[in-house]
C-alpha cells in the first residue's frame, strides 16, 4: 500500500473543476500539492490557501502553460526546488473547441492537440529523470469516455483523449522497470463548470444516455486517483472508467 503522507503531488490544471478536487482530495491526505495553473491565478491561489487551513502539509500554486514543451519542463523544475522530489504526476490539464469536422479550423485541431496529448508527453519528459532516479513514482493521466467512443463535434478533442490511452500503456511499458505506474482515467459527464454552461434540453438528452441516470461528481474523480495512488501498486497501464455507464 503507498501513501500520500509527504507525498508531492503535481496536478496540472488544478485551479478548477476536476483539478481542484483532485488537488483537495490528495492535500487532505497529507501530499505536498502543487496546484498548477495557466490562466485561472486567483482560483489557483485560492485553492492553495484551502489546502493549507485543511491540513496539507504544503501547498505552492504555480503558472505554466503545460502545452509549452519549456513551461512544462519549469513546472517540473520548480516542483523539485520546492520539495526536493516529486512522486505523483497527475496529468489533467485540458480544453475543448467544438465543432463539426466542416467547420473546425487547422487551428482549433491544432489547439486541442497540443494542450491535451502533447501536454502529457512534456510533462513526463521532464519528470522522467527524477522518477526513474528515485526507481518510484505514480502518474495518472485524466482522459475522458469521449476517447473511447467519440462525440459528434468533438473530433479534435476525441483524438486527444483517445491519444492520451495509447500514450499511457507505452508509458508504463516503459517505467515499469523503473517502479514507476501509469494508468489512465476516464469520466465521463462530470458536474463542472464545462458541464453547468450546456443547455438544459441538452442535459436532459445526456441524462436519459447515463445508465445510473446522472452526472458524476469531481470528488468521484479525485477518489479515483486518491485509490490508484494509495492502492494501485499493481495496476499499470490500465483504464479506469467513471462514467455511470455510459460506455461499456
């Protein structure tokens, strides 16, 4: 069994909706949380001072754009100024622009590429080094239903999170000599701001999809991630669904 206790954790993405709960779900445990961000400062800074009135040992907002191969690598870089080490690599930062394949643009593709599959490869890049050093680590990549499925409008996104499952098994392939796990999860319609902005005829077309008739919660997500930490030791390169059903 792992721990979070001292653990250092970086969640890219982290100032809002799954990020957020991630981040609170593992600082309550006792990780060292790095709340990562790119835009969303003052949420990110909220986050951080929560995190430190309820019990985290430690907890640093940091900005970086991670679809940038040397932002991504400074997030890594600042980590282990701070704490010395890092140990979990939480990989959930991610954007959406919808829009049938007619109408998407070279730069909408581009776009969604970059911030949710290419993210994932600089920011392993960059840890690799300090895992393999330490010959252990966790890292667990947020990728989503729409990935395995697809989503009319979404094929810029659906490549993504597909890309992001194929990436994950080769990773593990690869670090497992080194102790280091990696393993994907995929929500499926989560209670986010993404989510509160679709309209209300829409939800209830996406409700009657859902099996066990509901959205999912980010703190469903977070315990998720808290379990392939804590107890997942022999679990890699695997997908973990969280979505009520709505793909088997």
């Amino acid at each position: 069994m792992g721990t979070l206790e001292g653990a250092v954790a970086v969640i890219t993405g982290a100032g809002r909706g799954i990020g957020r709960a991630i981040a609170e779900e593992l600082g309550q445990g006792g990780a060292r949380v790095i709340v990562n961000y790119s835009r969303s400062k003052e949420p990110a800074e909220d986050l951080v001072q929560k995190l430190k009135e309820h019990g985290s040992r430690q907890a640093v907002a940091i900005q970086a754009d991670v679809s940038d191969a040397t932002q991504a690598a400074r997030l890594i870089e600042e980590t282990v100024q701070h704490f010395g080490r890092i140990d979990i690599l939480v990989n959930n930062a991610g954007i959406n622009l919808d829009r049938t394949m007619k109408k998407m643009t070279v730069e909408d593709w581009n776009t969604v590429i970059q911030v949710d599959l290419n993210s994932l490869f600089y920011t392993v890049k960059a840890a690799l080094p300090y895992f393999t050093e330490q010959k252990s680590g966790t890292i667990i990549n947020i990728s989503s239903f729409v990935g395995q499925m697809g989503n009319f409008g979404q094929a810029n996104y659906s490549a993504a999170k597909s890309g992001i499952i194929g990436f994950t098994k080769t990773a593990a392939l690869e670090l497992a000599r080194s102790h280091v796990t990696v393993n994907a999860i995929c929500p499926g319609f989560i209670e986010t701001e993404m989510y509160a902005i679709i309209p209300e005829k829409v939800k209830e077309a996406i409700l009657q999809r859902i099996p066990l008739g509901r959205v999912g919660t980010p703190q469903e997500v977070a315990r998720a991630v808290r379990y392939l930490i804590v107890d997942g030791e022999y679990i890699t390169g695997q997908t973990l669904n969280i979505n009520g059903g709505i793909y088997m």
